[in-house]
C-alpha cells in the first residue's frame, strides 16, 4: 500500500503537528513509479490512500473497490465512481463503498452529465449489491432446474459426504458431458455462479451460497479435466473444499487412468483391447469425452504442423456433430473414436516412413498432394528438393523479422519458386506449379518467424 497526495508548503511541519510523517511516503512518491505499479495486476502494489490524486484522468482497469470517505459531487463524483467501473478480465462490476453518503448528490449529477434513455429516465451506473444476490438465486435457480432435468438431483449432491458425494460427482458429469450444447450450457451456468459469487465477496450474504458455488465449480473444473492437456489443481481443490476434508487424513486422491489415456496425449500409447474392455464397464460418455479431448488436442497439434491433414480434422468434426444430434449413440461413437485415434497414430509415424522429419513432411504433402502422380525415384527428388530448400531457406533468406520487410519476402519468394524450378521433376502444369509455390511460401510465412525460430522448433 501507499499513500498518494499532492505536495504543498509545510507540508512537513502540517503533518508533524498532527503526528504523522510525511517524509518516507513524499520519498516514495518521487522515487517510484507508483502510477505504473498500481496498474500492474501482478504487482503487490495493491492499496492506495489518495486525496484528488488519481480520482480524475487516471486509467486502471484492475482496479476492483474505491471507499469514499469525503465529500464528492458532480463532475468528480462521477469521474471518481468510473474509476471501479471498467471492463477487466473476469472482473464482473466494481465496488464502491461509501462512508460518508457521497450518493446523496449522485442524482444530481447524472441529470448533469448522463445520457438520458429514450423514456427520459437515467439509468444509475451504481447498484445495491443486494442485486448481485438477487441475480445469483436466479442463476443458481436456472443451474438446479438444468441440472434436474438432466437427472441429477442437485440436493442430494449438496447433503451428500465422503465416498458418495465422490462417486455421486462422477455420475453427475456423466450426464453432463452425454453432448456439447449439454456441457456448454452448464458450463455458461457454473462460470456466471462463480463470476457472481466473486462479486458479492466480501458481502456475508453470499456464505448462504457457498455450497452452490463449490458444488458448480468443483463439477466444471472436472469437466474440463477431461480434455487434455488437464490441470487437475483446482479440481482437487475444489473436492476438498466440498468434502469439506472428510475422508480420513489423505483425503480423496484422484488416480490416474486404468487406461492410462487422461494425462498424456501420447496416441501410440494406448492399449486399444484394454481400453474397449475399460469402456464396457465405466461412465461411457464420460470415456467418450475423455478419448474425444485427447484425440483433438492431438489432432490440432499435426494440423497446426501440417495443414494438408484438414481432412482429418473435418472428419473429426462431422463424427462429433452426428453425436451432438444423436446419429450416433455412444457405443458406436466410441469404437468410432478408436478408429480414428489410430488413423491418427498412423500419421504421425508417416513421417518416419517417408523418412522425413514435421517440417519435411509438411512441404512434401505441399508438393504432391493431391496431385501428381509420382514414381518412387520422383518421390524421391521431391523429398531432396525439400530438404535442401529448407536448409538454403533458413541458413540464408529467413533471417529476424523477415515477414515485415518487402525486400526479405520477396527474396523468400523468389529463392522457392527458383529452387523448385529447377529441382522438382517435371509433373504438373505451370499453373499448378505456381500455386504450389506460392502454398509453400505461405506455409513458410505462417510457420517460420526468423532467426532459427518456428512452429517447428517449439512443437516438442
């Protein structure tokens, strides 16, 4: 924390009559940069005592809670109001606390400087938090009635302890994740309830609710545990919190996987037998959404590496919108899911095949797909013209900030249209050639930064 005040004559003196020293705040006043600090939300900086400093002119968004203890009115009320009124983060609203009845002239001065409503009525920018509490008994409402329908019974998951409670949140998500626009919308539920809760603190009118905010939040974070790469913190956090560290003295202990297909986004390693004879006697749709979490964050790995696999990706998407509408039940959604998993495994080791490393493979796909037809001797100039080209690119013509000069773009240019025209064998048209050039160089231009950095160096 720090004080913030203007300087004035005496100060000195003015400040010792009242038994205070001034001298070690002016000096941090001078010294640091305090303006910079406060509005830093990572600085611990994070109470500041002002008089008429700061309250007009002043920008910082992070700001949460402004108490008002002297008299205030028009202008620089409603400057010093805004002060907590902007938009950041997950920040719902601000707080303003008020000591000493400042909102006695806050009519006064939103009939000078508000805008009226087409009613001619103003609308205040400044609300009771007994609001906030309103809205989230509407919310918390909205969730239970959601979550009845869905065949979770909301009140016995509150009153439930122990083991139950465990094995009743696993059911819970069961019925949860059976298809995205299910998920999501308890997803939207849960994040308002947490949002609001937030708010409201630190307002003990909110303890009433606090079972309700750990019960949706504890549920979210284990939905979103199931798509990798998966923190599991906040969901042990919040099983502790709900369980209130009931269990004995370790209390419950989140295990990996039998299957072993929840921690690492490693397809080649998964036991496909095993995990069909794990999936016969478990919560399948949550199976189904755990295989499916995993198969994307892989999935947009090799496509972020190498675009020309979209169709694995469109796929993907076609499997995942016949679930969501119910064409598929979760059986067949789920051995279509170990299909295609491998499909994937198998790609990602075509590479090795062609003995090609990522990036190789990403500019031979360029070249040869879907067309032309090529011997395996061609194949083979392909994949030599391929790595000389990199090399030659990156030892020479992709130096620091190349993309944001003309003259380093067009050598970039020129350097892959000359290189494959004179190294590629003669098999497609010079229509289809300069297309595939200019694929390669945008390819180039979206994957290589300069200076020995890319996707590609990043990707382990």
């Amino acid at each position: 924390m720090a004080v913030v005040v203007s300087s004035s004559q005496n100060e000195v003196e003015a400040f010792r009559q009242k038994g205070l020293d001034i001298l070690p705040h002016r000096k941090r006043m001078v010294t640091e940069d305090l303006d910079t600090k406060f509005k830093d939300p990572d600085d611990p900086f994070r109470i500041v005592f002002v008089c008429a400093m700061w309250l007009t002119g002043f920008d910082a968004p992070a700001v949460n809670t402004i108490y008002l203890d002297k008299p205030m009115k028009n202008h620089t009320l409603m400057q010093t109001i805004a002060r907590a009124n902007r938009v950041f983060k997950d920040k719902t609203c601000g707080t303003i606390v008020d000591y000493i009845g400042v909102f006695r002239n806050l009519q006064k001065a939103l009939a000078i400087y508000a805008m009226p409503t087409s009613g001619g009525r103003v609308d205040t920018p400044v609300k009771d938090k007994s609001a906030l509490v309103e809205e989230l008994k509407k919310v918390i409402a909205e969730k239970t009635a959601f979550c009845n329908e869905k065949g979770i019974n909301v009140d016995r998951l509150l009153k439930a302890r122990d083991f139950e409670l465990v094995s009743l949140l696993d059911d819970a998500v069961e019925c949860l994740v059976v298809n995205d626009e299910t998920k999501q919308r308890f997803q939207s539920l849960a994040r308002n309830i947490v949002k609001l809760y937030k708010a409201i603190l630190p307002d003990p009118k909110v303890s009433e609710f606090a079972k309700q905010k750990s019960l949706s939040s504890c549920l979210s974070n284990k939905i979103r545990a199931l798509t990798p790469p998966a923190d599991i913190t906040e969901v042990m956090a919040d099983i502790e919190e709900i369980l209130d560290q009931s269990i004995a003295s370790e209390g419950y202990i989140i295990h990996e996987d039998p299957a072993g297909y929840n921690t690492k986004v490693d397809l080649s390693q998964i036991d496909f037998e095993t995990l069909r004879k794990f999936f016969e006697k478990s919560r399948k749709h949550t199976e189904v959404e755990k295989l499916k979490g995993m198969i994307n964050a892989k999935l947009n790995k090799l496509v972020r590496l190498n675009k020309s696999r979209i169709d694995f990706a469109e796929k993907f998407q076609k499997m995942i919108d016949e679930y969501n509408n119910g064409a598929l039940n979760v059986e067949i959604m789920f051995d279509k899911l170990l299909a295609f998993a491998k499909e994937l495994t198998e790609e990602e080791k075509r590479g090795i095949a062609e003995q090609l490393t990522e990036e190789e493979l990403a500019l031979f796909d360029i070249l040869t797909k879907p067309e032309p037809k090529l011997t395996n001797k061609e194949k083979n100039q392909v994949k030599k013209a391929v790595r000389e080209l990199l090399e030659t690119l990156k030892r020479e013509k992709l130096v620091l900030d190349w993309r944001k000069r003309q003259q380093t773009r067009a050598a970039v240019l020129i350097t892959i249209q000359d290189y494959l025209d004179r190294e590629l064998p003669r098999a497609d048209t010079p229509e289809i050639f300069n297309q595939k050039c200019d694929l390669v160089y945008q390819h180039i231009y979206d994957c290589y930064y300069g200076a020995g950095h890319s996707i590609y160096s990043r990707a382990g």
